[in-house]
C-alpha cells in the first residue's frame, strides 16, 4: 500500500484536474489495494470519490450498486490495512461495526453452507464430520488459549477481505483451475507469501505453522501456507486435495486430464507427483481436513521436544490424536516422550503397538521401536538421533560424537547407525560414511535407502561389482513393496552406462 502511496504522490506533483482523471483511469479496474491507495491521497476529489466508491464495489461483488445500498460511512483504508500492513507494523483490531459490515459482504462465500462456520468449542468441532469442517474456525477454536469469539473473528475476516479480493479477478462461471491461478497470484505475488529462513522456522516451526502467526508475518512453512491456501480455498468453493509425503505437504487438484500440484513453498508451482517419491517413500498419503488440524499440533510438539519440554510435547501430541487416532508416527513420537519423562511402561505400551510395522507409504520398516524393546538401545540414546541440526558444521560435529557415544554402547542400534552416518554425508566424508552405512547393512539388509546409499558411493569409488550388488538389493526390495522410484530407475541407466550388470 505504500509502494502505491508512494507512486500516485509523485505523480500528484504534477497534476491537475486532467491529469488527475488520467491517472484515475490508469488504475487496475479490478485492484481494490490501488483505488483505497488513491482515494487516501485524493479524497476531496471527484476521482477520489469515485475511486472509493469502486472499491466497495468490487469488495461487495456489486451487490451495494444492484439493491441501491448507500455507500458504507466507515473508514475503508482501515479496514483493508488488515491485510496490506506490513509484518513490522502493529496488528489492527477491527470494531464491532466494522466486523457486521464485512460479515454482511461476505456472507456469499462458499464456506458459509458448511456447518463448522459457526461453531464454537472444541467439542463441536470433534463430532463434525470433516467435510463440514470450516478449517479456519476450528484452527482458530483449538489454536487460541480461550474460545474467544471476537479474537477469531479478527482473523476470520482477514481471510473474508483476502477471499473478497480474489474473487473481484474471477467470474461467477471462474473455473477451478481459474481460481487456482488467482489463489497464487494473490498469495505469492501480491501478498508476498514466502517460506521463512531455515535458521529462523528450525527453533519455531510452530510460529510459521499457526493460521495467526502466519497472516500475521506473511511467513509459513509448507504446512503454514497449505493451511491459509485451503482456508481460502474453501470460501472460494475450491475443493483440493491435502497430500503429506514424509516432512512435508501440498496440495493438489485432480482436473479431468490430469493431477494439478499445488507447492506452496514455491509460490504455488506444479511439480510432477514422481518427484514427491523416494526410496523408502512409496505412496502420497492422502488427508482430510480434520487431519490438519492433527498436523498442525505435530509442528507444535517438535519445537517442545527440541526444547527438552517432553511433557508439553506429549500434551499437544494427545491433541493431534484426536484427530490422528491411528497414525502410527504420531505413536511413535508419543512413545518415545513417554519414555524420556521416565514413563517406560506408558512408552512401551504405544511402541509395542507399532513394533515391527512397516508404514503403509513406506518401503523399509521403522527400526526404533524393535530396538528399544530388544533393549538395543534405551531412551537417551533415541533422543540422540533426533538432534537438530542447523546450518552450521559445529551443529553436525556435535550430533556426530553425541551419536559415537551411543553407539559405543549399543553398537547395534540401527537409527543410531543410518544417522551416523548421515553426518558423515553432510561433512562430505564419503569413505566414513561408506563404511558405516556397511556396518548397518551387515545388521540389516532390509532397508532400501540404506541399499540405495551404498550403490552411490560404491560407484563413486568405481567399484563397480559392489555397486550393481547394492542397486539389485534396492530394487528387490522397492519392486516387494510394490514400488518403482524414478532415482533407482535412473541410477540403473548410470550404471549400465559405466559397466554392464554382471549378473
């Protein structure tokens, strides 16, 4: 807003009454930012009046012009400052009188037919089924410390006003993948929505995470973003699917020719669902609305349990099962906080229930539960491998020897040993890392990744015979599964390339 301030000024140094409507009539017809901008500098002007009497118009989608409506008497500059004020600017808080009016403008959008519109406790949103779930206002109901209704109707018509702006670029007969394209140019471009700096969303994902803090800052992480792009989505009658590869989401459309990705870290561009696969990745989970909100407590739990807080991670880790009640990586997590509070027997109970479960999107089977009850390993030593590490080489050096430590009392702890050897990697140390990775396979065959690491760095050391043996165990144990990764396909042609299979 003040870019545009700014701009409609310097030209106003020159102007008169012609070049005055000239300007007028260079704004955007479709830009309510650009004509509040104007009538701010030229109110007592019959541009200015004219400029503000578009922009109700267009936020009102016309319905003030079709039934007659005097123009509202409120301050609209301060109502759309809602949205366009800078991160650094303190929050605006609208009135009561302002909140009814935008209300009563918005009561059109799509996400008033679903029932979860207007709930107001926890409760309510427990037993409404998913599909009736307004995702803003269970967030905001399960997100703030009270159910405060006039706090979540703050950001509720933040989202409205947001929702009121793309909807001035779309026709009532819009397209779906028209209103896409309008969701990431609004959010991307002329918001300026952006992924945070690692060393900053590291310590406070839940910061980048929350539906608040994220309008607030113009900041989110991928689960950040996807959850203001699927609140807007829905008032926009926009119905998208919610996709979580492992450490990740986004969004997607099915259209009739194809599946449209929606990654929100990248200003929404569409990337090939393949590229979303791994090795040990074999399928994209699909998850309900109700899901995320799950989701969103997970953020939360990780920053409490980097902060050694494990009680408070448990708390918010029993929130997300409301919602994820039978998510097996959640009970992993669960479990394992459970034993760092010295609750072994609660901790035990949980891990047994996923002892030896391979996950359904997974390749390999997760290792930590059957090792800490084969007594592999105890709690210490699984704290160990979920270290943060940052953007610094003293961060990777201090997980490395915290590791060396474990490992010397329990050698044949397996996570202790991939992660291990992951530091190895970041250090650009290929031969340690080899040979550890080696002393993993020699317990284990079993795990692809582990396969499919060997395969690289026996082939960057050009040994070639132990290299095609690593590519066959990976691709023996992708195909068991069911699954064909585009890396190992690639990596095959490589091969191939450079020595021809022995077998």
């Amino acid at each position: 807003m003040k870019i545009l301030l700014l701009f409609f000024l310097i030209i106003g140094f020159y102007g008169h009454t012609n070049q005055l409507k000239a300007l007028y009539n260079s704004l955007d017809p479709k830009s309510v930012m650009q004509h509040v901008a104007f009538y701010e500098l030229y109110s007592d002007s019959k541009e200015g009046q004219a400029a503000l009497n578009h922009a109700w118009q267009l936020l009102s989608q016309g319905t003030l012009h079709q039934q007659n409506t005097p123009l509202p008497t409120l301050d609209l500059k301060e109502i759309i400052s809602l949205i366009t004020r800078q991160s650094f600017e303190p929050n605006v808080m609208l009135n009561q009188e302002q909140l009814q009016l935008i209300q009563a403008i918005a009561h059109n959008l799509a996400n008033r037919k679903k029932k979860g519109v207007s709930l107001t406790c926890k409760e309510d949103v427990l037993k409404t089924p998913s599909e009736e779930i307004d995702l803003a206002r269970a967030l905001l109901i399960f997100q703030s410390d009270t159910e405060n209704l006039e706090y979540i109707k703050q950001y509720e018509t933040m989202l409205d006003l947001m929702a009121l702006q793309i909807l001035t670029r779309l026709f009532p007969d819009s397209s779906d993948l028209e209103k896409i394209r309008a969701l990431n140019d609004f959010i991307f471009q002329q918001m300026q929505f952006r992924f945070p700096p690692h060393s900053l969303y590291a310590h406070d994902i839940d910061l980048y995470t929350f539906l608040p803090s994220v309008l607030d800052n113009r900041q989110g992480v991928c689960l950040g973003v996807s959850i203001l792009y699927l609140c807007l989505a829905q008032r926009l009658d926009l119905n998208l699917n919610i996709i979580t590869p492992p450490g990740h989401i986004y969004l997607s459309y099915p259209d009739k020719e194809r599946v449209i990705n929606i990654e929100t870290t990248s200003r929404g561009i569409d990337l090939p669902s393949e590229d979303y696969l791994g090795i040990n990745n074999r399928s994209l989970q699909k998850r309900t609305i109700k899901e995320v909100i799950g989701l969103a407590f997970i953020n939360q739990a990780s920053v409490f349990w980097q902060k050694d807080d494990y009680q408070q991670a448990i708390n918010l880790y029993k929130k997300a099962q409301l919602f994820l009640p039978q998510d097996p990586l959640l009970k992993m997590f669960l479990g394992i906080n459970y034993l760092l509070i010295g609750e072994k027997a609660q901790g035990k109970k949980i891990l047994q229930e996923i002892r030896n479960l391979t996950f359904e999107e997974s390749v390999s089977a997760e290792t930590i539960p059957e090792d800490y009850l084969k007594k592999r390993i105890d709690a210490e030593g699984i704290r160990a491998v979920f270290l943060n590490v940052d953007e610094t080489r003293d961060s990777i050096i201090h997980k490395q020897k915290t590791l060396k430590e474990v490992l010397k009392r329990f050698p044949k702890y397996r996570a202790g040993i991939f992660q291990l050897a992951t530091t190895w990697l970041q250090l650009n140390r290929s031969m340690e890392a080899m040979q550890t990775l080696e002393t993993y396979y020699a317990l284990d065959p079993t795990n692809a990744t582990v396969a499919y690491y060997l395969t690289i760095l026996s082939l960057q050391r050009l040994d070639f015979n132990r290299a095609w043996k690593y590519w066959h165990q990976a691709n023996r144990l992708t195909q068991e599964r069911n699954h064909r990764p585009k890396v190992l396909k690639e990596l095959h042609v490589h091969l191939k390339r450079l020595c021809p299979d022995p077998l």
